[in-house]
C-alpha cells in the first residue's frame, strides 16, 4: 500500500482552522468609535431635547428627540453585536446537513458508521478543541502545551536521526511529511513572524494540520484530518507515523479498527470540528 501523500503545509488548503472566523468577537477601533460617539450623540441630544422643553421650545425639542432615538439605537446596534458565542460544544443536524446537497458530507459518512460531527468553540483554538471531544479528560489549552512540548521533543529526535538509518522505524516513516513537519516548525510561515513551533505555544494562534503526528504522539491514538467532503488529508497512528492507507477516502477506511482514534473535521479552511459516538452524550472540557 502506498503512503497517504500529505499536503505541504505551507498550502492554504492544509491550514487548520484556528483562525478567528467571522462570528468570533473582533471588537476594532472602528466600533469602538461608533460606540463612543453614538452613545455620547445620545447624552448630548437628550440633554439638548430636555433643555428645550424647560425653555418651550418644543420643536426644537422633538428635533433632539428623534436624533437621541436615532442615536441610542446605534449605540445598542453597535454593542450587541459581536457576543461572545457559547463555549460549549453540539451535534450537528444532520436533516440540515443532509439538505444542504452534500450526500458524501463527513458528516453522513461518520454518521452512518456509528460516530456523529460535534462542533466547537471558534476561538483560535479549534483545532484542540476538536480534538478533545473524544478526549473529554482533556482541556485545549492543557492539550496545546503538551503538543507545543511534544513538538520540542519531535524537532531534537528528527535533527538526531535525520542522517542515521532508523532500522525497523524506516519502514514507517514518510521523510517528504516529515521535512514538511520541520520546515513548519522551524521556519516562519505565515504566522506574523512567529516560527510554526511558537505559533503552537500561543493561545488562539491557529497551526496547521501537518501537526497532526504531534498530537497523535500526544493523546497516543491514532488522529485522522479530514476535509468536509470525506477527503482525508493527513492520518497518524498512536507513535505519530503517518499511516499506510490504502486510499484517501473516510467512507472506504473502518474507523473501529482503529480503536480509540480522534477525528477532527476541516471545513472552510477556517475552522475545526470534532467526533465522537453516537451515543456519548458527556460533555468535553473547554480550554
């Protein structure tokens, strides 16, 4: 069998989805200035409207009245949006799913072999997020630094054994994932400056999937990344080798042979959902 090809990491398409999506509170100098100058619009124009009833100037007051309206709606419009979304994580509907045209949807497919999509938290770190979801016992941000130090530990075995001959481990390794992983790791790659290994350390700084073996190394279960169309784009058994399969496709791959495995969804190129049994209803811990 040949091994799953891994997408490069430095491709768009193989960015995990720790970025802040759309729905993720943004709060920029832009809306604080609307916030500010709609609410202070408010004061002034109900102190203006006030003063002209006292004087008997009742038009000019209704003037000041409707701009005080007008102005208090903004302020409330401008404040309310962008609420906090729920830290808590929920199945996915799956009549919804199955309406939306996607008949080979991740969804479907891990439905009708037992497990169901749960999504999670958007706060940049998804990615652990998801992935604790058939990890309850952990948290994400207790998940990311054990990675972030599994991550150490990978970069000084690959840098002490990229010139040796591993014998029996040769067999299992993918060297072009692997160089993949150090080049992620080591070099600055669209993460503000921050090396792939410092971008891990950080809170709600998204990675990508190429770090998928990492966080196999770390929960030791095999960790499967997928797109939402069933597509797999990178798979690691339970030591963080990547894995010999036979195609690339989750409906054709028996997910219960694999035992305690994690899956984590890839959609949008912006987000991370997670997986479970059907009928495991325990709620996972937010990090």
């Amino acid at each position: 069998m040949q091994a799953l090809p891994i997408p490069s990491s430095i491709n768009l398409a193989d960015r995990s989805g720790d970025t802040l999506p759309a729905d993720k509170p943004q709060v920029s100098w832009k809306r604080w200035a609307v916030r500010i100058l709609s609410t202070a619009a408010a004061i002034v124009s109900a102190a203006f409207a006030l003063s002209a009833i006292y004087a008997g100037f009742f038009t000019t007051a209704a003037v000041f009245g409707t701009i005080t309206v007008v102005s208090t709606a903004c302020a409330i419009s401008a404040f309310s949006k962008n609420s906090t979304p729920s830290t808590s994580s929920y199945g996915i509907d799956m009549t919804r799913e199955r309406l939306s045209g996607q008949s080979e949807s991740t969804s479907s497919i891990v439905y009708s072999k037992g497990y169901e999509v749960v999504d999670v938290l958007s706060d940049g770190n998804c990615f652990f997020h998801a992935a604790t979801v058939q990890c309850p016992d952990w948290s994400a941000h207790t998940l990311r630094q054990r990675v972030h130090e599994e991550a150490r530990q990978w970069l000084y075995e690959y840098e002490m054994n990229r010139h040796l001959n591993l014998n029996e481990y040769e067999s299992c390794r993918n060297p072009v994932a692997e160089d993949d992983l150090y080049s992620y790791l080591t070099k600055r790659v669209d993460h503000h400056g921050m090396t792939g290994l410092d971008a891990i350390n950080r809170n709600g700084v998204w990675v990508y999937t190429v770090i998928t073996p990492l966080l196999a190394r770390v929960l030791r279960r095999p960790v499967i990344s997928v797109n939402n169309s069933g597509t797999i784009r990178s798979a690691a058994d339970a030591n963080g080798f990547y894995l010999n399969l036979a195609d690339n496709q989750l409906k054709t791959l028996d997910l219960n042979a694999l035992g305690d495995f994690v899956l984590l969804e890839h959609i949008n190129n912006n987000h991370f959902r997670g997986c479970r049994k059907r009928n495991l209803r325990n709620s996972h811990k937010s990090g």
